[in-house]
C-alpha cells in the first residue's frame, strides 16, 4: 500500500493494494473526488468534474 496527499486539504490518502491508474477515490478527509493518475510514484489529481448535459 502507499500513501498520496490530498490536493484539497492535504490529508494523507492510504491507497489500496488493487489501485488502478485512472480509478476514483475519496478523500475521507474532505470528501473531494481524486483521480489515481500514477502508482510508481503513487499521486493523484482532482478528478474532473462531469458536465450535466441536460438532455441536449
């Protein structure tokens, strides 16, 4: 396992061990969504925000 810092609050993330590149989490700090962008090194984003399409 590996540890990542939350972009947002900068809490320390504990990653579990079946983490995938591109996988969404939560910080259980803030509850802001974070987007796994690398595993060696581990490190993460602020995952994007869907847009609504309003059924355009």
């Amino acid at each position: 396992m590996s540890t990542v810092t939350c972009p947002e609050c900068a809490a320390e993330v504990t990653l579990d061990a079946g983490t995938e590149v591109g996988e969404i989490i939560v910080c259980p700090d803030c509850g802001v969504d974070l987007e796994i962008t690398a595993l060696e090194p581990a490190a993460v984003q602020l995952a994007p925000m869907e847009q609504e399409d309003w059924g355009e």
